[in-house]
C-alpha cells in the first residue's frame, strides 16, 4: 500500500504543477494581448504627435498628455533636446537646445495581475513645416 | 491438506502461523477509511486539475484567435500610411486612392460587413480580413484632416467565436497618410 501512496503522490504533485502552468499560460497570453493592444496605442500616440506637429509646431513645444482608453493610460511628453554645437549631432548632455527639435515620449501603462506594465516608445520629431 | 500438515507441524505452531497472518495480511476499518478518504481527496484534485487545465487551453486559444485582430489592424493601418488620398470614408467603410506595381493608380477599401471585414483591392473583393472563428463587432473610421495632409482614426472591435462570454476586445489606432503629404 506504501507503493500506491507514493505513486499517487508523484502523480498529485505532477498535476498540480501542471495545473500552475495552466494557470501561468492564461496570464502570460492576456498579458501578451494587451501588449498587442498597447503596441498600436503606442503608434497612435506617435501619429498624434504627428498631426499635431502638421498643425502647427506650437502644439508640440509644449506637449504634456495624459488620457485613458480602457484599462490603458497613455501619456504624451515632449522634452527638449540638445545638438553638439560643431557636429550638431543629437547628444545627451551638452551642446546647445535645438528648439525645432524634440524627444517626445509616448507611455502606455496598465495593471496586471496585481503589477503595472508599461511600454515605452521614444522618438525624435523635428519642425519641418515652418 | 490440513490433515498433511498437521503430520508435518505442531498445533501450537500452526496456530501461532494462522494468527500472525491474519494480524500483517488484512485491514481494519480505520486503514480502510483512510484509504478511502485518501483516493477520494486524490480524485477531486485530478478532476478539478482537469477542468482547471480544460479552461486555461481554451482561456489561451481564445487570446490567441482575439490576437488576430492586431493583424488585421497592421494590414489597415499599412495601407491607410502609404496611401495618397481618401477616395471615400463612410461610419463603416474605407475606400483609398494608392499606388499598386508599376505605380499603378489604384483604390483599396475596407468595408465592414458584419461580423467580417472585406478587403476589396482595384474594385475585386479579395475576401475578409478575418478568420471565420473571429467575430467582428464593429470597425469605425474617422477622417482627421490636418493643416498638411489627412489621417484616419481607427477602431475595431472584435470577439472570438469560441468565447462563450463573447468578451468584445477593441484596437485603436490612428495613422497619418504618407502619400497626402
């Protein structure tokens, strides 16, 4: 009887771990999900940036946004940048602002089983209309 | 049998053989009890465990079918970037003026039959957008018309059809046409 009790032990434990990754795997592909949504947030947010941009260069000088769609938040932050004053290249530190230039940074952020997640696209977005 | 025996043992020995059988061989009621118990509490973690793992397959195939929708997203969100101008744009459809090969002038459109999404390219209807297990709910476009171009807002709304809780999930998107510039 000693046997079966340890076989039927082995055998609990097996399906219990298998249980966990059952479990792990329903959290993993939500999570993986709503990283597919945040994925065109992010782009949405960058093709704002763009529009705005299109309008009129004031729009984004000063851009600081923040909205939520769903369970997402999405902000919007334009920063300046600095060029090196001989080779003009984009340095961090240093240099002098380019005002016809800006870092702008899109975050999108939600909760997730009990952690937040967010996802962060940062790109350059220069004056070229004026 | 006994009689055989009974030549070849003492009956005080044979007695004492008989005893210690019975006592190591069988079991008492409270061993039988905990046994059981045991197989019962043994069984219901099984059964739980493969109903628990019946759903997580199907909790994970139905975000994989609703992933599809990021796809058909892309391939929308692909044409409206490289197309040059807004033929046409209703609630629920989308016609463009692009480029094919060879710089070809050509429309593609994006209309919305429910539950499917048609692609009709050069006026022929290539089929939906969507595979049949995937349901969709709604797709808007919304015109977006800047000082130096145009853009289109974008939403679509899907479920999976093996979701028995029709859980509706919704992409947005909005996208600046490249070629209007």
């Amino acid at each position: 009887m000693i046997e079966v009790l340890v076989a039927a032990s082995i055998i609990t434990a097996s399906i219990l771990a298998a249980m966990a990754v059952a479990q792990k795997s329903i959290h993993v592909s939500r999570q993986s999900f709503h990283a597919t949504q945040a994925v065109f947030l992010l782009e949405e947010g960058a093709e704002n940036t763009r529009i705005a941009r299109d309008n009129a260069w004031s729009n984004v000088v000063a851009l600081n946004s923040s909205e939520t769609v769903g369970i997402f938040t999405r902000t919007i932050v334009a920063s300046n940048v600095n060029r090196d004053n001989s080779t003009k290249d984009i340095v961090a530190s240093g240099g002098s602002a380019d005002d016809r230039t800006k870092l702008i940074t899109v975050t999108v952020s939600w909760s997730e089983g009990g952690s937040t997640i967010a996802k962060t696209l940062k790109f350059f977005i220069s004056d070229i209309f004026s | 049998m006994k009689k055989f025996i009974k030549n070849k043992m003492p009956d005080r020995a044979l007695d004492s053989q008989i005893e210690s059988k019975a006592l190591s061989g069988g079991y008492t009621i409270l061993e039988l009890l905990f046994y059981i118990a045991f197989f019962t509490t043994f069984s219901l973690l099984v059964i739980n465990a493969i109903i628990m793992m019946t759903k997580s397959f199907k909790e994970t195939s139905i975000y994989g079918e609703l992933a599809q929708g990021g796809v058909i997203m892309e391939r929308i969100a692909r044409e409206i970037r490289q197309a040059e101008n807004i033929n046409s744009i209703g609630a629920n459809d989308l016609i463009l003026n692009t480029k094919g090969f060879i710089d070809s002038e050509k429309t593609v459109e994006f209309k919305f039959v429910s539950p499917n999404i048609q692609f009709w390219d050069a006026g022929s209807n290539i089929g939906n957008l969507n595979s049949p297990n995937i349901a969709i709910t709604g797709l808007a476009f919304t015109e977006i018309i800047t000082a130096k171009g145009k853009a289109v807002k974008v939403v679509l709304s899907i479920y999976s059809n093996n979701d028995s809780l029709a859980r509706v999930q919704n992409f947005y998107d909005t996208i600046v046409l490249r070629g209007g510039y």
